[in-house]
C-alpha cells in the first residue's frame, strides 16, 4: 500500500517485455456512424506522408464516398475468401499482413467475429498477433462492444451487443483517441444515410438511437475513456517517481475508525464530494490496536463502511501499522487523492501522548494534498437492529495463579543453576517464564508474571538474600531494569499472541467462506443451493436457520437447517416485513422482537431476492457484532449465487423462447409453402370442372378428380402431421400396450403408404419364426407410414426399399432402408430434429420436415427407440426401429 518515493521497479522489467512489441491506438466511439473510422484513415494518411510503411489489412467503407476516397492511395492487402453455409465471406489476411510486415496496419472493427474456420475466432485476436510481431495497429470500437459495459448498454438501449472485446485488450492500448459528435449530428448523418440505408436507418432511430440512448453511451464513452487516462496517469507517477497528487481530477478520502461519529463523518464526505463532483473513497486503517477494540467499535466500523458503499463510495480496509498518517498519506498519493477528510478524535492527552495525533501528523506531512477536519457534534450513535449478546470470558484466576506459579518455578530453577554453575545474569531464567504466561494467557496474567519474577528475583538472587529488603542501590537500578525489559517482553508477546488468535479465527472465518463460495459456484439448481446455503451458515453460527423466497403465494420455505424446520403465522409475519421493508425483524431487532427469530433481508444490488432467518435456543440476542457481520458475508455470497442461478435461467427461458419463435416461424413457413401447392392443385382442378366440365370427357374427368384427391390426401398428411406434433409437445401420446404380430403391422403400413410409394419396388424380409411385439397398434403403423413416406422421397424411381425385421433377447429389430443418396455425415443427429430435410437446393424435397420427428416420439413412447445410419458404400439410409419384444403363446400340447 505505501508509496516509494523512488521509481517504480516493475517500470524497469516491463521496459523489456515492451521492447519489439507493436504500438496499439483504439479510435474510440459512443455509437457507429461517429467518424471513427473516417478519423483512423486520415491518421494513416497522414502516417504514411510522413514516410511511415502503412498497408490497410481490412476497412468497412460501407459505401460511404469520403471514407472510400480515404482509403484510396493506400495499400490494401487482398482477403481471404471463407466459405461458410454456402456463402462466401472475406475476412483479413493475418498471414499475408505478417508476412508483408509494414510499420502500421489499419484494422476496423475490433470487435468483429471472424468467420468459422478462420485463423483466429475474433479480429482482437489478430491485432494481439500482429502487436505481438512488432506491428503497429490502428483499430475502432464502439462503447457498447467493451464486455464490462454490455450489460449496462443493453439495459439502456434495450439492445444486446453479441461482439464484444475483453478490457484487457481496451487498456492494452498505447493511445485512445475519442471520436464524439452531439446526438443530433449524429441523427442526421443517420437520415442523411450516412450509417445505415434507408429501412435500416428508420429501425435504427426507432431503437438504438434515441437521443436518450445515444447522451447515455457518449457518457459511458467518456467516463471509461478517463479511468483510462487517470490510470495512466497514476501509472507515469508511478515509473516516473513523481510526487503526487496531480490534480487532474478532484478525488475525496474519507478516514474512519471506531469514534461514534464515523457515519455522520461519511456522509459529510459525500456532501464534500458531490459539491466538487469528485470520485471518492472511504477507507479504515487496521493498526495492532484493532486487535483491542470491542466488539461494538468493530460493528460500528463495519456499519459505517457498508454506508459509505451506500453511499457510492469504494470502501477499504486496509493494514497499517503504528503510523496511521504515513499509512493514509501512502495509499492517498498511491490514489491520486486531492483531499482527505478526517474526524477531530475525541481522546484523552495521554492516548495522544502515546500514539500521537493523527490529524497534527496529517497536517504536518500532507503537502499538496489538503486535508480537512471535522470537528465532533456530539453526535449520539442510534441504537443497532441487532442487539449485541454478551460474548462469554473464560475465567482469568487460572492465569494469575499459572504466572505465580511459573516465576516461582523459575525462582527454584535459578537456585539449581546458581549452585551448579557461577552464571554472570541469572535474571535471565525469569524471561521464558514471563514469555511463556503472556503467549499462553495474555497481557493481565503476564504483568502478573513480571511483577512475581521481580519479587522472586529480589527475594532469591539480590542481597541480603531471602529478604525483600534491598542494600546494594545498584540492585536497585538492576531490579528496575529486569522489571521494565519483563514488562517490555510480556506486552510484546501478549500483542502478538493477541494477533496471532485474531488471524488464526480470520484464517478459518476466510478459508470456511472460500469453501464455501466454491460450494455455492458448483451449485446449478434453485433448491440445491439454498439448502447448501441454510446448512453452511448453521454450521457456522451453531444456530437453526431458514431461508425464504418469493413465491406466487408470498414467501416460502426454500431451505432450512435442520431441515424440518417449518414458520409459524407469526415469524411468516416478520419475515413478511423485513422482505417489504428492507430492514432486520424479530428477536434482537427493533421490529416484532417478540417472534423467536431472526430475519435479515436476503438482496444484491438488482433488488430482493428473499429473506435469512435466524434462532438460537437459548435466551438473549440471537448474534453478537462478529457473529452478524459474518452472517452477512453468508448471506451476501448467497445472494450473489442466487441472483446467477436466476439470471441463467432467464438467459435459458429466453434462448428457448427465441429458439421456439424461431422454430414456430420456421414451421408456418414451411407449413404455408407445403399447404399451397396440394391447395392450388385441388383449387385448379374444382375450378376447371365448374368452368369447363361439359368439354371434358370421362378419362381426363377421373384423372382430374384423381390428382385432387391425391393432393387432398396428401393436405390431410400434412395437417395429421401437424396434430402429432401438437400432442407430442402437449404429452397427450399414451401408448397402449398390445401383442402385435410384425408382419400384420407391415402389411398394414405397407397397405397405407403404397399410394406413397408411387413405382418404387419393396421388399419384405421377415424370420420363418412368428415375430411379436409390445406396443400400440395404431403409433407404430403411423411410425412406419413415416418412414416408408420418407423413404419414397428419397429413393429414385424403380428402386428398392427394403423392410427387415429380426429378434434379439428381448427386443425386436425393424429396420426400413432406402436407395436413395443416403444422409450427410454431419446431420446424421439432426434427421430426427423437426423441420429438418436433407439435401440442398434443387435436391430439397417436399414435406415440412415433421415425419421423422413424429416417427421418434412414437417410437418412443412405446418404449422403443429409433435410430439412422447410412448404409456400408454409402449408398442408401436405415432407419432402424428397436421395440419390446413380446413373449411367444405356448402352442397346444405345450405347457404354459
């Protein structure tokens, strides 16, 4: 956290790693359509007139006329050509631009995706190469491609940006040039079709560009365009060794500690910072004498932090150690801070004797930076909505004796060693014990031990021995100095015994609440993670905890420890409340301190998410000060996980409300296309008769009328087709359960699909042995009537479709193969999706793509299942049904 005044040493080993590397300039803009790119070529223009080697790599002109005539003069490497779902895309040449290798490159659009099966998945990736072989890049972006800001654009816009550049990359920028315009230019240049044409622009200013939205993205642009240059700035102190603050920009420090009147001291520092429209920081120094504080002044500070948050304040904690002035100052000038503000401390001469006054240090050492003090009102700390329970202290008797008995167990080892040995100072065998009573009991007990190792020293080891009486005056100063270096000691070890416990209970407190965020990240499920949650924070707090959450009915139960645990009308009631109004209720707090619980709102910065509710058996508050601040790292960590779990589900429920529009329109696309041609023939042919019957003679009547019932045959597919798959969706398929014998269902299918079948040529292939299965007479007629239709599609005319059947253990292998071109590798999965048919182009057959969908979830719920494989040669598909096998009826004479 201190500031050295010297350079910053990692300036000397990132010098080195810089070396070779190319330069990165961003053109940065609130919206498309600002200029970026217009300002990014007349900057390589210029570049390449002052003799710097400058190739465009690629430039999106959008036919824009100057930004065309820009890019004339300049040389452009070719692209490369990616064919991607039968279009053919071009994307930039990263080999030919590495093996050109110019001074400058013109990258645009930093944010684009390239094309599947391109060098490099997104073009941020290509300019990172080209930086990494020593390339200087000019590149634009957009605010609303920055991946911290996505989230903030599309709730301003309403508009979710897919592309986006990691900010990583956005402050691995060298230089970043902001291209603006007002909103109503900006709206101009987009009538004038400057950006978009014609229909996209009237899209474009119903939505995106609104004035509103385009003020809020020039914010954004400029606001994260400043952290960028502060950052830099504080980093060139930094490497530079420069003195700081530089004013550049106001930014208020706030120091707190445990005095009652930190809050109001907070909220005065939000006044200071409102008014000069600064950037401002609350922050608390944690010194040795934090491990002394009570349990109320540690409250009190953790209380104020969270206002200052509140407040919009970034709030530290931070070490330090006896300094607290050089500490504060250290971490101000490391922060760019223009002026702390601090309170005037209400302490006694002597506190200030001995740990001297903070704010007459500040004032002394500040220089630039201004330091302000405000003085205390008297101000009265309200009463907390957790009432504190008094935290139970072992009994300290045990450790006075331990200390008596120790300086008299040293005394007696000092008389061994004295009658063994002539040592110089046997003083020194007083030390451990006075060392040993302050690691093991603390500070009271370990003065206690000094003060008997003095006596006893006295009593034993000066003369006149086994008095109390002191001749000698130098056995006096002797005494004095053996207290003083014991008391010296015991302080010393007792402070670190005390730090070494603090950090002891902060290393489990923090390794429990590391478990169990990871616990809480693996959690995928609602329900699971609550009950994870309820249990860890009963296991913590040794308490019966309950979680609720927001139901269509109110608030439910959705996790408790023990898990029975259940509400009564009354803590419903207070939980009710502290969800509604946002504050503690219950035992211990303000509000119904009758119910036997504890409830503690459970929210994240979106909102309420539910309600904690907390109890213990025995009588008094529920939790102390440390107990509540580490129920509300649990319940924030909670929350946080909760809110993730929520927001993936929504993402989910979107993606397939998105996927089914999209399927829905698929389908009345299809449909419509599929419902016109049988619709237009029979439409055709009722129209001829009526108009023209009399001239037609009996033949060409009858083939008339037969082409119209083939088509309305064939509508009554289509519409059958359409039904399945609304009872498939619905669950409304229940198969019954029958013994069928496979060549009745063959015959059967065959009977019904030969019209579908047209000249092709089938073949039957069945065992001697009589074959029975267990399924629905009806669905797997409808299964095999697919099939054959599909396979009628695909197969030329004149040629074969195969049926085989065959048994297995306890199955029934039934098989229908085709001789047509067989299924692509890649869709082989995707035969059975709906609205999916094979082929391409002209080879695109008829249907709406439900048949072999509708086949599955038959065969499917018979029990069975279905699969597709093309056949050894690659000549023809099979589709292969797998179905229960039925058990065989004894025939006469045999037993049963």
């Amino acid at each position: 956290m201190a500031a050295d005044p010297r350079s910053s040493p990692e300036r000397f080993f990132d010098a080195p790693s810089r070396e070779g590397r190319g330069r990165l300039k961003i053109f940065f803009g609130a919206a498309p359509g600002v200029g970026k790119t217009y300002e990014m070529l007349s900057a390589a223009r210029a570049a390449h007139a002052e003799g710097v080697d400058v190739v465009i790599g690629v430039v999106e002109t959008h036919g824009r006329a100057e930004t065309e005539a820009l890019v004339s003069g300049l040389e452009a490497i070719r692209r490369v050509e990616v064919a991607y779902r039968g279009r053919t895309l071009q994307e930039m040449d990263v080999d030919a631009v590495l093996k050109r290798a110019p001074k400058l490159v013109v990258v645009d659009e930093l944010a684009h995706t390239n094309a599947p099966g391109s060098r490099h998945p997104k073009r941020h990736q290509d300019v990172e190469e080209f930086l990494a072989a020593g390339i200087d890049v000019f590149t634009t972006l957009n605010v609303q491609h920055l991946e911290s800001l996505n989230d903030i654009v599309a709730r301003i816009t309403r508009v979710r940006v897919r592309e986006t550049v990691p900010d990583s990359v956005f402050d691995l920028a060298d230089e970043v040039e902001v291209v603006d315009v007002t909103p109503d230019v900006l709206r101009k240049r987009l009538a004038t079709g400057k950006i978009y044409v014609r229909e996209q622009a009237e899209r474009a200013v119903r939505h995106f560009f609104q004035p509103g939205n385009l003020t809020a993205l020039r914010e954004l642009a400029l606001r994260r365009t400043a952290e960028r240059v502060d950052a830099d700035m504080r980093e060139h102190m930094r490497a530079n060794a420069i003195e700081g603050p530089w004013p550049a920009v106001e930014r208020v420090l706030v120091a707190i500690d445990e005095q009652p009147g930190a809050a109001a001291l907070v909220r005065a520092g939000r006044r200071l910072a409102d008014r000069a429209r600064a950037d401002w920081l609350c922050v608390t120094i944690e010194t040795p004498r934090h491990a002394h504080l009570s349990d109320a002044e540690r409250d009190r500070v953790a209380d104020t932090l969270r206002l200052a948050e509140t407040l919009g304040a970034e709030s530290l904690s931070l070490p330090g150690g006896a300094d607290v002035a050089e500490d504060l100052l250290a971490f101000a000038r490391s922060r760019n801070v223009t002026t702390i503000l601090l309170g005037k401390a209400r302490r006694s001469r002597w506190f200030a004797f001995r740990h001297g006054s903070v704010v007459a240090n500040l004032l002394e050492r500040s220089g630039p930076i201004a330091v302000q003090v405000m003085a205390g009102d008297g101000e009265t700390v309200p009463p907390k909505s957790v009432a504190s329970r008094p935290v139970p202290r072992p009994p300290r008797l045990r450790g006075y004796l331990a200390a008596a008995a120790a300086s008299l167990g040293a005394a007696l080892a000092g008389l061994a060693v004295d009658l063994t040995i002539d040592l110089p100072n046997i003083s020194l065998v007083f030390v451990p014990a006075v060392l040993l009573i302050a690691v093991r009991y603390g500070l009271g007990p370990s003065l206690a031990a000094s003060f008997f190792a003095a006596l006893a020293y006295n009593f034993f080891f000066t003369d006149p021995r086994f008095s109390l009486t002191v001749d000698d005056p130098s056995n006096v100063v002797a005494i004095l100095f053996f207290s003083l270096t014991a008391v010296l000691a015991s302080s010393v070890a007792a402070r670190v015994r005390a730090q070494t416990l603090a950090a002891r209970d902060q290393a489990r407190v923090t390794a429990e609440l590391y478990a169990f965020s990871r616990k809480l990240a693996a959690v995928g499920d609602e329900d699971d993670l609550l009950w994870a949650a309820a249990h860890q924070v009963a296991l913590m707090l040794k308490a019966d905890v309950v979680l609720l959450t927001e139901t269509a009915n109110g608030l439910d139960v959705g996790g408790a420890y023990p898990p029975e645990d259940q509400l009564d009308a009354a803590e419903l009631a207070a939980a009710t409340w502290a969800y509604e109004h946002d504050a503690p209720t219950g035992r211990g707090a303000a509000t119904l301190p009758g119910v036997t619980r504890l409830f503690l709102p459970l929210k994240t910065s979106r909102g309420k998410l539910g309600v904690v509710g907390v109890a213990r058996r025995s009588a008094g508050p529920v939790l102390t000060p440390g107990e509540r601040r580490l129920l509300d790292a649990l319940v924030d960590q909670t929350a946080v996980a909760l809110e993730r779990i929520r927001l993936g589900a929504d993402v989910d429920a979107a993606r397939l409300e998105a996927e089914a529009e999209r399927l829905r329109g698929a389908l009345l696309a299809s449909v419509s296309h599929d419902f016109k041609t049988p619709l237009a023939t029979i439409m055709g042919v009722i129209t001829s008769l009526r108009s023209y019957g009399a001239r037609y003679d009996d033949l060409t009547r009858d083939d008339m009328l037969a082409s119209a019932q083939g088509e309305t045959e064939r509508l009554d597919r289509f519409v059958a087709n359409l039904l399945d798959v609304v009872k498939l969706d619905a669950g409304g398929v229940a198969a019954k359960a029958e013994t069928l014998d496979v060549e009745d269902v063959i015959g059967g299918a065959l009977r019904r699909a030969s019209p579908l079948l047209g000249d092709r040529r089938v073949t039957v292939a069945l065992p001697e042995a009589t074959l029975l299965i267990s399924g629905d007479p009806v669905l797997l007629e409808h299964a095999l009537v697919n099939l054959l239709e599909n396979a009628g599609k695909y197969t030329p005319a004149g040629a074969m479709v195969t049926i085989e059947a065959r048994a297995e253990a306890d199955h029934v292998l039934l098989s229908v193969t085709d001789d047509g071109p067989g299924i692509p590798a890649d869709d082989l999965q995707k035969v059975f999706d709906r609205l999916y048919r094979s082929g391409q182009g002209d080879r695109k057959t008829t249907g709406a793509g439900l048949g072999l969908g509708i086949a599955k979830g038959f065969v499917e719920a018979m029990g069975g299942s279905i699969t597709a494989e093309n056949v050894a040669g690659g000549h023809g598909a099979r589709f292969e049904l797998r179905l229960p096998r039925a058990a065989t009826p004894a025939r006469e004479g045999e037993a049963a």
